[in-house]
C-alpha cells in the first residue's frame, strides 16, 4: 500500500501543474483575441497570426481567427452553386415471368409474361454546362427506361443519357430547354489538400437538397470498391444514399468532385465518404459534348503492378512507390518510347507516382493525341521517355453470334482488341474471345455467361479468336468442359448438355 501511495503523489503535482498550465495557456489565447484586431488597427505585426497563418506568404490556408471568422457563414457559397445541383429520378419496368408460361392454354392468354413492376432510384446530378449538361454516377441511371432531372426550383425535365461509364461510375445526360441552366463551374481537384473546407449538396434519403460542410479527409485514396477506378477525394463531410452522383464544393463555388460511395456499416455516414476527382469528370463530361457515347482513354501498350516492399528494396527504392512495368505490347507507345518489363515509373509530367492507380489516373486525364513525360528508373538509373497518348487499336473482326445445338448458343462474341477490352472495363493484356452479349432465355444464358466474360478454353482447346470458338462448338460431343476468365479470375466448369 504505501508503495502504491508513493506513485499516487507526483501524479497529483503533475495534474496541478498541468491545470495551470492550461488555464494560462487559456488566458493567453482570450488576451490574444481581443488584442488582435487592435494589432490589426495599429498595422503591427502579429507573429502569432503569422503562425496560424502557416507561414509568412502563405494566406490561402489558416485556422479561424478571432470571433468575427468564426461567426463567418457558408451561406453565400451556397446560394451561388446550390442551383446547379439537381435531383435524378431513375425508373424501370421489370417483367416478371408468368408461372404457367409451360402452360399452353394459359400462355395463350397471357403471353408468358405477368404485368411489369416499376422500380425507381434516386440521386442527385450536377449541371456542368449551362447547356443543359448534367453529370451523375451511372449506378444512378444504370438499366433505367427513363431518366427525369429535377431543378432546384421545382421544374421537372426529361433527360436523354448521352454517355456512361460503368468503370468510372459516371453517366452524362442532356436536359432539352431553350433556356440556360445555372451551372457550377469545373475546378482543379489536383490543387486539393488534405484539410481544405469542402461542401457536399445533393438530396440524401430523399428529403430534399441538402448541404453538409466537412473537410478534405485525404487525396488519392484508393480500392475503393469501384472496379476500374482507384483515385477517390475522401471527405468527412456527410454523405448518405441520395448523395451520390451530387456535388463537392471548394470554397471558391467550384466542382471538385462527385461523390460516389461511402464507408459505412448501417448504410448512414460516418464521416468517411469518397468523390470522384472533378478532372476526371471534366475529361468525361467533354467527350460526352464531342458526341462520344464512350469515354476513351488513351493506350499506352504497357501494363503496370504495385511496387511491394520487396520490389522497391531489390531495385534500390527508398519508399515502395512508382509503377512497376509488368509488360509492355510490341509496336505500342510504351514499346516505341523505349519502356522496358522491370522498369518503374517514379513520376508523370512532373507529378510524382505514389501507385498503379495513381498512374492510372494521369493517364485517364490526359487528351488522346498529346504526349507524356515519364520519369523512369531502368537499370538503376532514372531517366526520362516521351510516350504518346495514342488512341487504342481496334480489332477488324466483326463479332460472331453462335448459333447451333450447344450450349453457347445465344451468346455474340469477339476479338478481344485493346479498344474493346478498354470499352469493356477489362484489365490487362487482350487475350482470348470476349463475350459481348447474351440473348435472354438462350442457352447460354442458362449457362451463365455475361457480357464481360472471356472464353479461354473450350474442351481442352485454345480460344483466340470467334472463328475457333465457332469451331469448337460445331464438334458433336455430350460432354462440354470450358475456362472463363471473369473479373480477373478463371472460373472452370464442366457439364453434360
């Protein structure tokens, strides 16, 4: 006990020197508060506001001084941009099969089909273009029958979708008017910083436009859930469902960012949602205005992995950072330039590569036709190649239905080409015969092939192009054995048909 007791009293000292300390600290900060404006006043310097300031020169960014800041509102930034945020309203009619469809006498009646059932989404959209252009994620819109945007003042529009991108989760629509809309002006999302005061306005659970503030949690985050993009704004600024494709503020009123997802357990926020950078939607948003129904980004002819640990110890790397080049295609831009398996990419126009995604990005964000500098270590050496952003080949072979009694029937498929591997959200070098659609009710669909999936191998053979698949399955056999590749994985099966 009276060891226990001998411990107990410094931490008592420690606890009143501590309570002093704070309460001069508090006075210290009062006293400076009122001072403050009288320093203002009198045009002397204060070093402490230098300080909060961040620094001699650097006014864009500081914490809050003085009570008049403090009491400053967001609401003039809102007046200003909250009319460019819309509301989306998705509907669709999904037709249920009938029971009896084997029925012969009731097929005659009913046609094999019961009465459709309407189901609707909501999100938001944001007017890039007084145009009448309006961006939103394309899990909004996507399989929708018809699409109506709602204005800030209480008009209703119907919309034509005029892009989407289900890898980027984003969608483009035109709303018709001969008036101009009140739009929000794009801005540089590569300026952000960790810390800057961001608005998200959009209409979450559908209770009507709603503004939350917060800041920028982090930039650049990534594996985030959407399947071909993995460059997020992170912002504690609440998002919920509704929120989604709606907009993120900087406080100069431009778009720095669309919302798209959060991290949550009860499906509420929690202060951790995600945006997609508004250079990514500029880039989206001017194909869509050149009359592109798909976002194209530029060929590169390399494949690039994570640089682990291990990697970055082996070749010398401070940090586990860069791209590391996995494979680069004969006669592409990469190849051309002088990009070599093994080499990493430490920085791309002058911006350095944290990651494979990071890379990615840049590359999504930069015009097909221009160029690129990539800052690369080879043979423990850096140097610098000129790589052209070039426009993605596409295959001369025109897709294939298949047809016959076999178990593909009813699926189209083609040449795996860059282009359509690019237009398909698929990863990595083109192999193989892509399944391009699926006839409902075929065999094929029974089977469950979808659009997407890369036929390998069919009963111990190859699949390189449609002509050999159409081969494979003009063979008369019972037994069927065959190798898809579906996100990334090689799925294997085999039945009797």
């Amino acid at each position: 006990m009276g060891a226990i007791l001998g411990q107990a009293r410094p931490i008592h000292v420690s606890v009143r020197i501590a309570m002093r300390l704070s309460a001069f600290r508090a006075g210290l900060l009062a006293a400076i508060v009122l001072i403050g404006p009288a320093h203002a006043q009198d045009g002397l310097a204060d070093p402490l506001q230098d300080l909060l300031r961040g620094g001699e020169g650097e006014v864009e960014r500081r914490v809050p001084f003085g009570r008049a800041e403090i009491e400053l509102s967001f609401a003039p930034l809102v007046e200003k941009t909250a009319p460019g945020v819309v509301n989306v309203y998705a509907t669709r009619t999904e037709r249920a099969r009938s029971p009896f469809f084997d029925d012969p006498f009731f097929e005659e009646f009913f046609g094999g089909r019961m009465p459709g059932r309407e189901r609707s989404s909501l999100g938001s959209g944001v007017l890039v273009d007084g145009g009448g252009w309006v961006v939103t994620n394309h899990h909004v819109i996507k399989d929708a029958d018809e699409v109506k945007i709602a204005t800030s003042d209480g008009r209703e529009w119907a919309s034509k979708v005029m892009l989407r991108d289900e890898s980027l989760d984003l969608a483009v629509l035109k709303l018709e008017a001969p008036d101009a809309f009140p739009a929000v002006p794009l801005g540089d999302s590569d300026a952000l910083a960790v810390g800057d005061l961001v608005l998200a306005i959009g209409n979450p659970f559908g209770v009507g436009q709603t503004v939350t503030s917060g800041i920028v949690s982090a930039v650049a985050r990534t594996h985030q859930g959407v399947r071909d993009f993995g460059f997020f704004i992170q912002t504690d600024a609440a998002i919920n469902p509704g929120n989604s494709g709606g907009a993120l503020i900087n406080m100069r009123g431009e778009l720095v960012g669309v919302p798209t997802s959060i991290y949550s357990r009860s499906g509420g926020s929690i202060g951790i949602g995600f945006a997609i950078p508004a250079n990514v939607v500029r880039a989206v948003a001017a194909a869509a205005m050149r009359g592109e129904t798909f976002f194209e980004r530029p060929y590169v002819g390399a494949t690039f992995e994570t640089v682990t640990p291990q990697i970055a110890e082996a070749l010398g790397l401070p940090l586990p950072r860069g791209a590391l080049v996995a494979a680069v295609l004969p006669d592409g831009p990469c190849a051309r330039a002088g990009l070599k398996p093994g080499d990493v990419v430490l920085s791309m126009n002058g911006v350095d590569i944290g990651s494979v995604d990071a890379l990615g990005y840049r590359i999504a964000t930069t015009p097909i036709g221009g160029q690129a500098e990539l800052r690369v270590l080879t043979g423990g050496e850096e140097r610098v190649l000129v790589v052209a952003m070039e426009r993605a080949p596409g295959g001369d072979a025109e897709p294939v239905a298949l047809d016959g009694a076999h178990p593909f029937a009813g699926a189209v498929v083609a040449a795996l080409s860059p282009r359509l591997a690019q237009r398909m959200g698929l990863r990595g070098e083109p192999r193989g015969v892509v399944v391009a659609e699926v006839a409902p009710g075929s065999p094929a669909a029974g089977l469950g092939l979808k659009p997407g999936d890369i036929l390998r191998e069919v009963n111990g053979v190859a699949i390189t192009s449609p002509e050999m698949m159409t081969d494979a399955t003009a063979r008369k056999t019972r037994r069927w054995r065959f190798t898809v590749e579906r996100d990334g994985r090689l799925l294997q099966r085999a039945l009797r048909w």
